[in-house]
C-alpha cells in the first residue's frame, strides 16, 4: 500500500506539487483549489492483480485533465469512479454526471474531463486497462460519462468491496487469490453497468464506437472557430452525411453537441476564480467562438443569465 497527502508541502504551490505526486502514481491533471489559500488531500493506492485500487480524499477543488496532459502521457487506463462521500459533478464525453454518495461514473484517462467538488469529497477509484476490462464490458465507450446512480441494486455490496478492499494492507490476500478477487470486483461493476443499459446489438456498439470517435475529434479541436460537420469529416476522412447518421445515435445533432460543449467549458472558466483576470470576450473567444454577440445570446439561452452576471454570481457564491 502507498500513501500520499499535502502533509509537510508548503502552503504556496501546493496545488501544483500536489499535482505531480498525483502524476507519478495516477494520471497527469491540474488541481485547482476552491481556497488558494487552504488545500488538503490524500492519496493511498492498492494493487490487486491488473486492478489498481485508489482513495482520492480532497478539499473543495476542481481536477482537469487536459488534452496536453493526455498527449504526454502514459498509456490510457479506464477509471470507475465512486463517489464514497461528499458529492460532485463530473464532466466527460460531453456527459455532465452529479455525483452522490454510491454513484458510480466511467472514465477514459484518454480522453479530456473535468471533475468539481464544492465539498469535502472522497472518491474511490478502480483502475484497469482497457484489454482487461473488455473483457467484462465489450464496449466501455458507451459508458464514458455516464452516471450509475446507485449501481442499479448492487451499490451496497460494490461499495462494501471496494472500500474494504483499498483499506487492506499488502499480503493480506495470498497473491494466489488476489487476481481472482480483482476480477470479481470487475464482474460486479461492469455488470452493474449492463443492468442499467438497455441490451444493444452488435451494430450498435459499432455505432457507438463510431460516435466516440467523433467525440474525440471534436474535444481535441473544441478551440478551433472552423470546427463544423465538414472540418470533421475532413479530418476523419469520411463524409459529412456519414458523421450526422452517426452522431445521431446519441440524440443530438452535431451542431448542437458542438455549441452545448463550448458553452459549458466557457461557463467553467467564468465561474473559476483563476480566470478573473479575463474579459468574457476573452474566454469565449479562446472556445471557438468568433462572436461576442453571439456567445452573449447562446449563453443565455442555455444558463438562463448573461454571461456577466453568470460571473457575478459565481463570484459572490
């Protein structure tokens, strides 16, 4: 077992020393603290044969991970998240799940996401490659982002199982069982998750495989104010017909997906006191967007607020 916290790090950069203890046991993102001038955590990791067990306790905080952290990085792992205590809300596949005590969420460590934590959060993670847990979930690409309130009837005995898990110390399972527990464990979760999917085809998890896919696309080129359907297809090298029929397994056209998207991660950085310095046209401008006027009216359409007041509030909260 290894153990981690902010114990003994000075108060100045201690976000960023933090983040890269994080980075050479987990994965590379950036932690930004609620109070700059208060942040905690603790980390202590376990390793169950090809599962890789973490307790991740922090104070109010966001964690990013960035496509330039991604680009730079080790080989992807899938991370099912449990919310054990606190609550939170996790942004991923352009999929924005609130998280309560019991939840569970599907994260691809290739791909970007953002996790926000107002509160106390302690979140419980189990760590597989991907050639292992397809062997349980064919398709876990589907299941990016989305949330598992409760884990359909088996939240408790997860739950129970992944806590007592990460709380035991080295040797306390004979390395004989050890891999036969961690796959149990795997069992269980992966098919909480197909409990509360609906039974799909073969041709539907290609579709899906195929809708990720564009995803990915566009989180990588969010930034770009040329993204359309046609810079898509180009730069997938398919047609623009071909890029709508596949989104719209999804239930919303791609045009929309785009927008929403831009809009949220701007809404992001208004709220975060890191981005105070920067005018509104600033952070929309650095989103894709090539219109202020523009920006002002989808904002609003989509929060309900300007975006200036959308700041204020966020501030005074």
């Amino acid at each position: 077992m290894e153990e981690f916290s902010t114990s003994g790090l000075p108060t100045f950069g201690r976000a960023a020393a933090w983040g890269e203890i994080y980075a050479s046991r987990m994965s590379q993102v950036e932690f930004t603290p609620g109070n700059k001038d208060k942040f905690d955590a603790a980390l202590r990791i376990n390793q169950f044969g090809p599962v890789k067990l973490a307790r991740l306790a922090v104070e109010p905080c966001s964690v990013e991970r960035k496509q330039s952290h991604i680009e730079r990085s080790t080989p992807r792992h899938y991370n099912f998240l449990l919310q054990a205590e606190g609550a939170s809300t996790f942004y991923h596949c352009g999929k924005e799940s609130e998280l309560r005590a019991g939840d569970f969420v599907l994260c691809d460590t290739g791909l970007p996401h953002y996790w926000l934590t107002t509160d106390q959060s302690v979140t419980m993670m189990v760590r597989v490659a991907p050639t292992v847990l397809r062997t349980y979930l064919p398709t876990p690409q589907q299941f990016c982002g989305q949330h598992l309130g409760r884990a359909h009837g088996l939240k408790d005995t997860i739950t129970t199982m992944v806590r007592e898990l990460s709380e035991k110390p080295a040797g306390s399972i004979e390395p004989a069982y050890e891999d036969r527990v961690a796959r149990y464990l795997l069992e269980m979760i992966s098919m909480s998750y197909i409990m509360g999917a609906e039974a799909s085809s073969e041709a539907s998890a290609i579709a899906w495989q195929r809708r990720k896919d564009v995803i990915q696309y566009i989180e990588e080129n969010l930034r770009d104010p040329n993204l359309s359907p046609t810079s898509i297809s180009e730069g997938l090298r398919v047609s623009p017909r071909y890029i709508r029929t596949v989104f719209s397994t999804g239930g919303e056209k791609i045009s929309s997906f785009i927008l929403r998207r831009r809009l949220e991660e701007c809404a992001r950085q208004i709220r975060s006191p890191a981005w105070g310095a920067h005018t509104l046209t600033e952070i929309a401008f650095s989103w894709g967007f090539n219109s202020a006027a523009h920006f002002t009216r989808t904002f609003h359409e989509k929060f309900g607020v300007a975006p200036r007041e959308y700041r204020r509030q966020a501030l005074r909260g």
